[in-house]
C-alpha cells in the first residue's frame, strides 16, 4: 500500500518530465490520459486498504477518510479534462509547456489531499500554486498575463502568510501532524498566538479557495485559462484552499465561537457577492468564475456551522462534504461545456452564442444537468447538499436565537435564487434562443470529448436520486472536523425540506424574468452595466498599494536623512575629515632610485620615479587602513552601545 500512495503522488511529476520529451502530439496524448487513468486506478485501490499514515523522508500522506475521498474526485477529474484536452488543443501553441504543467499539478494537488501533516500540505500547496500560474498564462494574451499577474500575487502573499500561520502554530503545538493537532491545542490551551496562526492559515488558504476579500484572481483567471484548466482550476484547486480551512475548523478551533462567526460572515459576503456579479456577467466562463465564487461560499457557510453547532453539527458536516463534492463535479461539466463551446464558437460572449447548442445534444444534455444540480433543483446531487446546509442554518438560528443567523439564512435563499437565475440566462442564451446571423454553426465533439462530458455528468442525476449514497460517501470524511453521522432518517423531499428551495426557485425566476429579462437585455443584446465598474483590486487594493508604497518610501528616505545627519555630526566631531595632501616627491625614495640609475647610467631617472611611486601609494594603502580601521572600531562601539541599551531596556 506505501508503494502505491508514493506511485500516485509522484506518477504525475514522473509523466509531467516524459511528456515533456515527446514531439509527437499523438503519442504525448496517449501518455497523458494514460497517466492519469493510472493515478486514478491508484487513488481508487488505496482508498481500499486500511488507515494509516506513510511517511516519506520529512513527507508524510494519509490514507482514508477526507484524503482519500478526495484524492479519488481528484484524479478523476484530471482523466476526464486529459478525454477532453486532445480536441480542444488540436493545432494549439506550446502544448508541451501545458501537458508538463497539467501533470505537474496533479501530482502537487495529490500530494496536498492526501497529506498528513500541514507541513506536506504546505509543499505540495505551494509547488500547486507556481505550476498552475502556467495555466492562466497559457494564451499568454494581454487579459492572461494580466491575470497571471493577479494569480500569482495572491498566490505568493498568501502561501508566506500561511507558512508564518505553520511556525506559529508550531511553536504552540510543537507538532503540524492533522492529527495530533486538537490534543496539542488542548493541552497548550487557546491563547491570542494560536488565533494568530489560524488566521494567518485562513488567510493562506482563503486566498485559494477564493473567499472574499482575497477571491479577486479568481473572476479573472478562470475566463483566460483554458478550459479544462478552468475545471480544474474551479473544481479541485479551490478545494485544496477549503481543506485548509477544514483541518483549522476540526483540528485547530473546533467549536470555537469567534472563529465561527468570522467565517461565516466572510462566507456571507463570498457566497452573495459571486452570485451578483455573475448575473450582470455576458462571458459564458466569467460567469462560471462568479458563480464559483458564491458557491464557495455556501461552502464555508456550512463549514461556519459545523463550528457553531458543536456536537449538533451532522446536518452542516455532511451537507459541507456533500456540496464540495458536488461543486467540483458540477463546475468540471460545466467548464467541460464551455470548453466544447468554445471549440467551435470560439467565442464566450453571450450575444454571439445565441441559439449555438440548440443542435448539439450531448453539450445540451450534460451542461442543463449541471446547471439545475448548482441551482438546487430536486433530483440532483445540488439539491441534497444545498438542503443539508440550510436545515443547518436553520437549526443554528433556532438554538441560538439570534437575529443575525435569520438574516444569512435568507441570504442563503437569495444567494440560491440568483444561482438559478444566472444558471438559466445561460442556458436560454445558448440552448433555447433562436440563432443569429452571426452564430458559428460549430463542429462535432469528438468521442473522447463526448465520453468525458457524459461521465462527468453521470454522478449527479444518480447520487441526486439514490438518497441513501450521501452517507456513505460523507460518512468517511466526518473525522476531519469531528463531524457526527445523522441519528435518524433524512427525508430530503418532505415539504419542509423543498419549501426552501421552491423560496430560491420563486426568487431565480422572478429575477430572471423582472431583471435580467427586462433590464440587462436592450434591443434583443446582453448588456452588462457594471462592466469594469466595480472592482475591488483596481479600486481598493491597487490604489492601497501605492498609498503604503509612498509612506514607506517616506519612512525610508527620514530614516536615510537621519542616517545622512548622524554620519555629518561624526564628521564634525568624532571623525574629522583628513586634510588633504599636496602632491609632493618622496625625496628619500628618488635619491635612492638615482643612485640605482647612476651605476646603471640611466639618464631617463627610471627607478627614481618607480621608487617615488611605491612610496606614495605604501602611504596611501596605509592612510586608508587606519582611517577603516578608525570607523570599524567606532561603528563597533556604536553597536555595543545599542545592544547595551536594549538589554537594559528588556531587563526592565
């Protein structure tokens, strides 16, 4: 079994190099699917085998439960997006660079689900990080460099965040093992260091999940990517930033209150700001950006409550595991989809691709299963989920009687109607509208392509209707957050537990008929009248920047001119300026080099000059190490004097 969890990790790094050394395209094709058909196969026989923990020199993987679950979901949706890649890149440019990186990555992101300890996690994440920055600048186009830029700056500031996040925790803890963690933090006790290292940890990882105020990479690389990039980029990247989130909330705080709250209101935000932007969005894949965004924070509104509701958390703990699960097979069919759009469109502007799938069955088919399980209709996996979550929040507000949960809940109702409004302008756009003049008639999907769409989508309509799935495939993952099993029979289509999707439903057509009908449609065109007008990094972050920027610059030039002052008053005092020398023979030195010349009959006083020479630069050489030797030892004072002084100080 050791041999088999180090061979998925490391098979795709090893297949990444091989692929790199192949020209031919087909051959390279061949080797890529293959590769992660087998890492796939591996994570599927592990899974099998009994818990435990393998270690590696200083890397250490789990087997079971959370890692291996998701390992798994992994794995797959790297084999399904390598079905769809051959046709998508057919003719493309520097497709040995993308192959090295599309492997690259999935052993990274293997290596980050299937870690036991947040050291190893914080490898893998961060070799994750700077091997993806390849996808988003793969077109390398303006809009992708652009973003590029963006990914990476999030990506670096959060990884040192997250790694002063790990030396803080460790030196509390005195271990990073997942776990061994909770023991530690119990017997260290919470103090204000331990919540220091959970939200630098929140900050490292948030900025990869894609959680507000630290989501602004996200509505930008995702449209530039190509797209089985975006797949993956939405499906499973994002994930390794919540799994971070999860070991912090089971592991590090669990039930703690402060913590709880925190991130249910940054889940809040998230969760309602994507689902706005996404209905104002005209790009097929910028909305399926947006939509990620909001729907990673319905997420961490259910990871809030697995926190807020302790040991009542069974509903929140399942319906948490149950919606990421659901979100990365969801977004790998819809970021397939568009990726088979746009291979014949090549196109995401809605008002070009009116009408353009209402002829493609398998796209229309596989891509409306998508969209009606993120908007949470009955009879998909979304639907479950979704239900899990909001009898959650439900639960929490009755037990705590507060106010405020009442609120979230129906920004969960709302945030959910918004989904289903901006699910269905996508899909009236394309599949329903009668096409234009300038709709591209498209081309046939080829059988790879195809069988990679339909097996992406199979899961959700049967999971979505065989109830009794959902335990068995949460129930392994519970022991991450210490989340509990259900003590009785779930009966998600009682009326209770649809009325509040009939609320979202109610609310997502009346948006879409009353807003997006009537007011971001003009003259039979999408209009997007927040375009370019709202955004956090060009408004707040950017300008934030310059501003910090100008007052270190500032600082740093007060602190040089202090510097420049000290060093004038030494030299008026201390250390005086030498006086300058007039040029003068050495009369010593030239009569004896004349004497040398006389014997030798040199009428040109050649060793008088070479003998003045040497001496004037003996005295200059010496001049110069006594004066060093003067302003090292004084500087070597000046030191003493400080460390004295900060001794005396600290003494105190």
């Amino acid at each position: 079994m050791t041999t088999m969890t180090l061979t998925c990790v490391f098979l795709p790094f090893i297949a990444a190099f091989i692929s790199a050394i192949i020209k031919n395209e087909k051959v390279r094709n061949v080797v890529v699917i293959l590769s992660t058909t087998a890492s796939f196969v591996l994570s599927v026989v592990i899974s099998q085998g009994q818990a435990q923990t393998i270690s590696l020199s200083s890397l250490n993987f789990n087997i079971g439960g959370f890692n291996s679950v998701y390992a798994i979901i992994a794995a797959f949706m790297w084999f399904a997006a390598s079905l769809l890649s051959p046709q998508y890149f057919n003719g493309h440019h520097k497709l040995s660079r993308y192959y090295f990186f599309f492997l690259f990555t999935m052993g990274a992101t293997l290596g980050v689900f299937l870690s036991a300890d947040l050291m190893t996690t914080f490898i893998f994440f961060e070799i994750m990080s700077f091997t993806s920055y390849m996808w988003v600048v793969q077109e390398e186009t303006k809009e992708a460099m652009d973003a590029g830029k963006t990914y990476l700056a999030i990506a670096v500031l959060g990884g040192m965040v997250a790694l002063m996040g790990l030396f803080l925790l460790y030196n509390i803890t005195g271990t990073l093992m997942i776990s061994e963690l909770y023991s530690a933090v119990t017997s260290a006790g919470k103090s204000t260091k331990l919540y220091v290292a959970a939200f630098c940890l929140l900050f490292g990882f948030g900025a990869k999940a894609g959680m507000f105020p630290l989501h602004i990479w996200l509505p930008k690389a995702h449209p530039v990517a190509p797209a089985p990039a975006s797949a993956l980029l939405s499906g499973v990247l994002t994930k390794t930033g919540v799994f971070g989130i999860l070991v912090v909330t089971g592991q590090i705080l669990r039930d703690d209150e402060i913590w709880g709250y925190t991130l249910l209101a940054l889940a809040t935000i998230t969760m309602v700001l994507g689902a706005v932007i996404a209905v104002f969005s005209n790009n097929l894949k910028r909305t399926l950006a947006c939509s990620s965004l909001s729907q990673i924070g319905f997420i961490l509104v259910g990871v809030s409550m697995i926190t807020l509701l302790g040991e009542e958390n069974a509903l929140a703990a399942n319906g948490t595991f149950l919606y990421m699960i659901n979100h990365s097979i969801v977004k790998l069919v819809l970021f397939l989809g568009a990726g088979a759009i746009y291979l014949g469109a090549h196109t995401l502007d809605l008002n070009k691709l009116k009408g353009y799938g209402r002829n493609k069955p398998v796209i229309m088919i596989t891509f409306l299963i998508g969209a009606c399980s993120l908007a949470g209709i009955p009879g998909f996996m979304g639907y479950l989920s979704k239900t899990l979550v909001h009898e959650a929040i439900v639960e929490y507000a009755h037990l705590s009687h507060l106010p405020i949960i009442t609120v979230v809940e129906w920004l969960f109702l709302f945030s959910g109607g918004l989904t289903a409004a901006y699910m269905m302008k996508l899909f009236v756009a394309i599949f329903i509208e009668k096409p234009t003049e300038n709709t591209p008639k498209g081309k046939k999907l080829s059988p790879l392509s195809a069988i990679a769409l339909i097996i992406s989508a199979v899961a959700i309509p049967v999971i979505g209707v065989c109830t009794s799935l959902v335990e068995k495939i949460t129930y392994p993952m519970l022991s991450l957050v210490e989340g509990h099993h259900f003590h009785h029979e779930i009966h998600y289509f009682s009326f209770t537990n649809l009325k509040g999707v009939l609320i979202s439903l109610t609310i997502g057509i009346l948006v879409y008929i009353l807003f997006i009908r009537k007011v971001l449609i003009k003259d039979k065109t999408y209009v997007n009248p927040m375009e370019n007008k709202i955004s956090l990094e060009n408004q707040v972050y950017v300008p934030a920047i310059k501003i910090i920027s100008a007052v270190v610059g500032v600082i740093c030039r007060l602190f040089a001119d202090s510097t420049d002052f000290l060093v004038f008053i030494a030299r008026k005092s201390v250390l005086t300026d030498a006086k300058e020398h007039t040029e003068r023979k050495r009369k010593y030195a030239y009569a004896l080099g004349d004497v040398l010349d006389h014997f030798k009959h040199d009428k040109t006083h050649k060793n008088a000059n070479l003998f003045v020479r040497v001496s004037e630069t003996i005295s200059k050489t010496t001049q110069s190490i006594s004066s060093n030797f003067s302003f090292a030892l004084f500087m070597t004072c000046l030191g003493v004097c400080i460390i004295l002084v900060f001794l005396i100080i600290s003494f105190k």
